[in-house]
C-alpha cells in the first residue's frame, strides 16, 4: 500500500481549501472519480468541519482516518506545487537580467503572461499568482537586513513563503510601486496606490500602501477579488443557533451591529451576506466603503476618497440625509 504521501490529493481540494485551514485541522482532501470526495483526517476534533469543506467544494465528503504526522507530510507535499513555479523563478534570477526588466513595467498585468516578461516582472506576478491562489488577504514585502521576506496573510495568519536575495530589493519595490503608479523617487515619505491585474478572467483590485524603515521601504498590498461570488448567511459556517441569533438582529429596526475580527476573518463577507438579506423592496438601504468590494444589486454604495476629501465622517453625514433604513459603514 502506498504512503499517504504519495496518493494523488483532489486538485479541487488544494484550489479552494487554504494551506492554513488544511493544517490547522489536519485535513486534506484526496483525487478520487467516485460520488464523495474521500478526505484524510488526522484529527477527530474537526470531524464537525466536514460540512464546511462539503460546501466549499460542493460535494459529499468521506472521512478517512489518519495519524496527524502523515496527513500533515501530505499536505505539505501536495500544496508545495503551488509555489514551485515561483520558487524556480528565484533560483535563476540575478541582478543585471533583473534591472533590464524596469524598460518595459506596464500597470495593468495578467498574472497568467508570464512567458515573455522580464524576470523581475515574472516575479512579482508570480508571488501575486501565489497569494491569489492561496486565497491570501495581504501581501507582506518586508526588508530585513539581509534578505527580503514576503509574507502572505491567510486565514488571518501571518506566514513566511518567500525569502528573495536583498540586492534585488529594489528592483522589486519599484515593480511594486509601478504596478500602482507610486513615485519610485521618493522613498523617505508613505504612500498608497491602486492598481487592478488580471488572473485569466478575474480581476483583482490592489490597495498598497508603502512605509519606510530601518532596512528600506516595506510594501503591504491588499488582494480583492471582484470576481469572487457572494456568499449567503447559511453558507458562512455558522451552526443553526447562531445563524438564528444573527438573523433575529439583523432584522430588528433599530441599534447597530459591530462585526470584528482580524483581517481576512471574513467581515465583509459576513456584511455583504446580511445586507442581502435585509435588502427589500421596502427598504432603503446605503452603505460608506473603502473600497467597494462588491456591487450589490438595489443598494446604494458610496466609495470613499479621503484625497477629494469624501471622508467616513463627511460621507456619514450625508448618508444621514438621504432617508436610510440601513447604513452598512465599512
């Protein structure tokens, strides 16, 4: 019999499941033809989490006990093709290929060209490939003294995929800085930028936001999905009390709700759930934004831009005139 290792894991499974959830609890699903997908479990404790993972991949899952050690060699085998392609990018880059690359930086990219473009293009597409894929929330580009790490944030977790050599360091921020028309002259002051890439037929909005340091600028860039579906209240996880608590409050007439959490924790998906939910006909529901992550249809949705000076607190003011029944502020 072979090892777990080495069984063959469901390509769905690795798509739609984050690294961090698989590992946390010890799981991972297995390539199989048949009805049910058969998932390798080394923990009972998150048997519970089955129904989860069923409804991610939308459908029926089989559990397959485990020991934890073995499921958790599998998992790292089966998700370390993820960054394959990236990690062989750095093994060959070197500093004079590298600067070439900066003649030809263009602000509207798909992730998936990466054929013809110039290493350090190929890279910083590669390592936005990888967050996409990763469904990380956050991209970290921090400068240490003699290397420069990238971070991804999944699940609300910080964790370290990339170490790139530190005399490509600059290269890489002003890649970085292009992609949303930032002055990549001024390096002693923050600043933030927009840009939108391409992944196939998915467009991903970028927010990034620049900060110098002790060791060179650092680079923090906030991944949005636009393509990615809405989710309804009964597909967000939450056990049938819960759900039922949550629905009472949401539809109470009057009061506030408070929805926190750290980033990547699923507050917006969470907002944009209960919005649906509540928006009808007989109501008049508006919402403040930075930034507008997805359009809803008969919702009134407002983008902040604090640069033409349409702050929370301006724009509240005026959302307060226009008759609301719901102001979603977030």
């Amino acid at each position: 019999m072979p090892s777990l290792e080495s069984l063959p894991p469901s390509a769905a499974f690795i798509e739609h499941i984050p690294i961090s959830f698989a590992r946390r609890h010890c799981m991972l699903g297995l390539a199989d033809d048949g009805h049910a997908l058969p998932v390798l479990l080394g923990a009972p404790d998150s048997w519970r989490l089955l129904d989860v993972v069923s409804r991610f991949l939308r459908r029926p899952v089989k559990p397959i006990l485990a020991r934890p050690a073995h499921v958790h060699a599998a998992i790292n085998a089966a998700y370390q093709e993820r960054q394959g392609q990236t990690q062989r990018l750095l093994d060959t880059l070197d500093r004079e290929s590298v600067l070439s690359a900066l003649e030809q930086l263009s602000s509207h990219e798909d992730l998936l060209d990466t054929e013809n473009r110039a290493p350090v293009v190929q890279l910083v597409n590669l390592i936005l490939f990888d967050a996409i894929k990763a469904r990380a929330s956050d991209v970290h580009v921090q400068p240490r003294e003699d290397e420069v790490v990238v971070r991804f944030r999944i699940d609300g977790v910080l964790f370290d995929t990339f170490h790139l050599p530190k005399i490509l360091q600059e290269e890489i921020l002003s890649r970085i800085k292009i992609i949303g028309r930032m002055n990549i002259a001024e390096k002693r002051l923050p600043q933030d930028g927009r840009a939108t890439v391409e992944m196939g037929d998915r467009l991903i909005d970028l927010r990034i936001a620049s900060l110098p340091s002790s060791h060179g600028e650092r680079i923090v860039l906030r991944l949005l999905d636009k393509s990615a579906r809405l989710y309804t209240l009964d597909e967000l996880g939450m056990d049938s009390a819960r759900l039922d608590v949550f629905r009472r409050l949401i539809c109470l007439e009057h009061g506030m709700i408070l929805v926190t959490g750290p980033t990547g924790s699923g507050k917006s998906t969470t907002l944009y759930a209960a919005l649906q939910a509540i928006n009808t006909i007989d109501r008049n529901v508006l919402t403040l934004e930075d930034p507008i992550e997805y359009q809803l249809e008969g919702v009134s949705q407002t983008q902040v831009n604090e640069k033409k000076g349409l702050t929370f607190a301006k724009g509240l003011r005026n959302v307060l005139r226009q008759d609301p029944d719901i102001i979603m502020v977030g």
